[in-house]
C-alpha cells in the first residue's frame, strides 16, 4: 500500500448529505439505484448511481444520511451523470453498505 500524507488526504472533499429523492435504476449494467442528494450550502443538490439495491430500496434511502466525495468530475454511469460517489463498504458477500454518520450532522459538513 501507497503512503499518502495528510495534504493528500485533504485533497478528497468528503461531505454528509441527505437522500432526497431515490429511483430505481433498472438499465443499470448491475442493479443500482439513482439518488438525489442535497449537501445544503454552495454544493446544493448533486445526483448519483449506486449499487445498494442488496441491502436497500429507493423509498427506505429518502431521508437517509450519506457521505460522499464531492470533488470527483463527473461520471458518466449509463445514462445517468453522476456527480458524487456515495462511499460504502462491502459486506461479508461483497453488497454495498452505506457509510453514514451514526448521529444527526447538518448537510454539508465536511468530513476530516
């Protein structure tokens, strides 16, 4: 594995943000769902793919708190332009689960 330093790490701009719209994403080459993300502030709202239809549903995500990187260009994932990549880790099956904050953190805060 790679050192980094801290500089380095402060380069990736991970924030907290609130689902607020989630649809299922069924022309997805692996099953995903499409997710509307608002990090309040300047960043406001931004739209991702994800592959979390193992473990959730678009209705069960609104409201739900997230982290992402919000400073990545944007992707072309299909048809959906996604412009921040919600992080999760995978379980012991390899399905995605979500990383959030485990309290109530207001939009935008920045994670350090």
């Amino acid at each position: 594995m790679t050192e980094i330093s801290f500089d380095d790490f402060m380069k990736v701009d991970i924030r907290v943000g609130v689902v607020i719209r989630a649809e299922p994403y069924p022309e997805a080459r692996i099953p995903a769902i499409k997710l509307w993300i608002n990090f309040g502030g300047d960043l406001g709202e931004k739209k991702s793919s994800a592959q979390l239809t193992d473990h959730y549903t678009p209705d069960a995500l609104i409201g739900t708190t997230v982290m992402a990187v919000v400073n990545f260009p944007p992707r072309q994932i299909g048809k959906v332009m996604s412009e921040v990549l919600v992080l999760g880790v995978p379980d012991a099956k390899g399905a995605v689960v979500l990383m959030r904050p485990d309290m109530d953190i207001p939009a935008g805060g920045r994670l350090f």
